[in-house]
C-alpha cells in the first residue's frame, strides 16, 4: 500500500469515527453492546477461578489464557478487518457492484465502510481479561514468552479474519452463505474458550483440522504454559499457530481476488 493509499485510508477511518460520535448516546450503547455481548466469557472466567481449581489437567490460571488471548484476537479482529462479517448484506444491497467501479480495492472499501464501535466493548472487556489472566499466572514472563504471546494474538487476529473472508467468497458466488458467517462466530464464542482435550476426541480433531479453532487460541496458550506436548497435534505444529494465522490469511486473500474476479453481480 503506497503512502497516497495509506492517507485516504487514515482520512476515511476518521471521517467514520466522526460519523459514529456523531449521535453519542447511541455511540455509548453500542459500547456497551460490544461488552455485554461478552458477559458469557466474564461468567466462565469467574465461575472458573471461583470454583473450579483446573480443567483437563491444566491449572485454572492456565485455562484463563485460552478466552483472554480469544477475546483479545476477537476485538483487534472486529476493529481491523471485521467488515467481512457483514459482507452478505452488502452483495444483497447490491454494494459490491458499486465498489467494482470505484478507484479502489473492493477489500478495502469493504473495510472502510463504517467504524465498528461494538469493537471498543470487545477491547475493554479483552483487556480487563487479559490483565486478570497476567495478574494470576505463575509464568515468568521473559521477552521471548511476551514475544510469543504477542505474536498469538495476531495471529488468532489473522486466523478468525481468513475463516470469515472463506465465508464472504462463499458469499459472492451465494448471498445467502452470508449465514454460515453467523454459524462460525456461535462456535468461535462455544468452544474458543475451553481446552479442547476436555472435549470428545472427534470434536477436538474437527476444531483441529476441519475448522482450525484450536490455532486461535488453545495452541497458543498450550505452548505458553507447558501443555504444548499434550495437545494432540505434534508440538512445532502447536507452536506454529501464530505463522499458520498469517499463512491461512494470505491464502484468502487470494481467494478474495479469485472469488471476485467471477463475482457475477447481486442477481448472478
């Protein structure tokens, strides 16, 4: 992206924070959305520290990591790159056709298309939780191990923003696949908290390589924690979740090119 490209974005992205602030009572609720809807993973992270001391063998300070590194990719993911959840309704709307005559990536207009102020919830309550699992864990974090776990929130960014851009060129060729979108983020929000070896091993294997969950967050947090060689998956595998984010996004947005390029308009 050239220095020319990289100011219209910046000049866009303010011009869309201005229009959202412009009504702040409805700025404010939509903040407070973005964090109630998260209310489940404060819930569990509570019950958890109060009344369970582990879960699958790992120590309850450890479980902890798994939903703050989810969440945390979650909220970057909604800020950034979370348009692609809405790609449906804009093919419905006919929106697309409209960005293919403009001057400008049809990605990037999607993502420019309004600020996501529900994403300013999300961060709060990430960060909260992220603090709250730091505060509690007995880890010494080293340079490498905060490097890490930099690298994993990322990543898990990266890796829930190609699932949901596999489901917008789905969507280009079928609008109505606009709803697997929906399905997706149920089971991100179901299972993205848990170590997956507490569940049956047929589920943690379709989480594993069917749809690839457990790279958000499990395998990350596995490694961090000294659980990486009882994850089910051979260990450099584990620790290369936050490489295969960055990998599987690239691989979409080539997708996307691919996706577009036979895009045949709102009405096929």
């Amino acid at each position: 992206m050239s220095l020319k490209a990289v100011r219209i974005v910046w000049r866009i992205s303010l011009l869309n924070i201005r229009s959202a602030m412009e009504y702040r009572t409805e700025f404010l609720l939509n903040i407070a959305a973005g964090a109630i809807w998260q209310v489940s993973v404060i819930v569990f992270a509570t019950v958890l520290l109060a009344r369970f001391t582990g879960m699958g063998g790992w120590d309850s300070s450890d479980v902890l990591l798994i939903p703050a590194i989810r969440m945390l990719a979650h909220g970057l993911f909604v800020l950034v790159l979370g348009r692609l959840h809405f790609i449906g309704r804009q093919i419905q709307e006919g929106m697309i056709d409209v960005y293919l005559v403009r001057p400008m990536p049809v990605y990037r207009q999607v993502q420019l298309a309004y600020f996501p102020t529900n994403a300013i919830g999300d961060l709060t309550v990430a960060a909260g939780l992220m603090a709250g699992a730091l505060s509690r864990s007995h880890l010494d974090w080293t340079v490498g191990r905060i490097s890490y776990l930099i690298a994993a929130v990322l990543g898990g960014m990266l890796l829930e923003a190609a699932l949901f851009a596999v489901v917008a060129c789905a969507a280009l060729r079928f609008p109505a696949a606009d709803y697997w979108s929906r399905w997706l983020e149920e089971l991100l929000g179901t299972f993205g908290s848990y170590p997956l070896n507490v569940l049956p091993k047929a589920v943690g294997g379709l989480l594993t390589y069917g749809l690839p969950l457990a790279f958000v967050a499990y395998f990350p947090a596995a490694v961090l924690t000294g659980h990486g060689h009882t994850t089910g998956v051979p260990y450099w595998l584990a620790a290369a979740s936050p490489l295969l984010g960055v990998l599987a996004y690239l691989a979409t947005r080539l997708l996307w090119r691919w996706s577009l390029r036979h895009y045949a308009g709102v009405n096929g």
